[in-house]
C-alpha cells in the first residue's frame, strides 16, 4: 500500500503563496500518478491538479492554471502544489490521492487518498 500525509496549509491573506507538501511511503511511489482535490463547505470535492508517474505530463483545473504548479520528487517520495496568487475562493481542505492509473486520479477515482491539509486564503 501507498500511505500519503498532507501538510503545509495554513492563513494566507489573498495573493499571498503557499507550498503543500504530500509524502508518500509505500512500494514502488514512483510509479504512481499523483493528484490533489480539493473541498471547500458545502461544496463537492474538485480536482485541482495531477502529474504523471516520471513527471513529464502535468494537468490542471482551469481555475489554478497559471497559479498553481504541481511536481513531484520521486527520490525523496514527495509531491508538491505550490500555490501562489490565492484567492479567497482556494479556501478549502487539501488532499493529496495516488494511483497507478493517472485517469483514475483525474478523475477523483484514486486508490490511496491523504488526511488532507486546510488551506484558508483570507480577504
């Protein structure tokens, strides 16, 4: 199995930057496609972005897209979402999924899921 744990969330003032971090321990990480979603009250769980297992293809929502970059270091089983220029509307809990299908993490579907991490942007 894949264990991932979330951190680096925090209060930001909008327009302010933020690095999540998501380290995994299990067999094999570096075969796994790798995503963050997130969810904000009262609202359903979103997929924010997603990386390939070597790396070499990213994916966006289109609402970071420009704000957001996602990488990944497989030597030190780690992902990474930095997140500048935050908005009000980035306000939710953070969660980092794993899977050896990249459609299934897309699409919300991924095998192994993080505790999440709260990252709240403040106007």
């Amino acid at each position: 199995q894949v264990q991932l744990v979330e951190s680096g969330g925090g209060l930001v003032q909008a327009g302010g930057s933020l690095r999540l971090s998501c380290a995994a321990s299990g067999r094999t990480f570096s075969s796994y496609a790798m995503g963050w979603f997130r969810q904000a009250p009262g609202k359903e769980r979103e997929f924010v972005a997603a990386i390939s297992w070597s790396g070499a293809r990213t994916f966006y929502a289109n609402s970071v897209k420009g704000r957001f970059t996602i990488a990944r270091d497989n030597a030190k089983n780690t992902v990474y979402l930095q997140m500048n220029s935050l908005k009000p509307e980035d306000t939710a809990v953070y969660y980092c999924a794993a899977d050896l299908n990249s459609l299934t993490v897309r699409n919300g579907q991924g095998r192994y899921w993080g505790q999440g991490t709260q990252v709240t942007v403040s106007s």
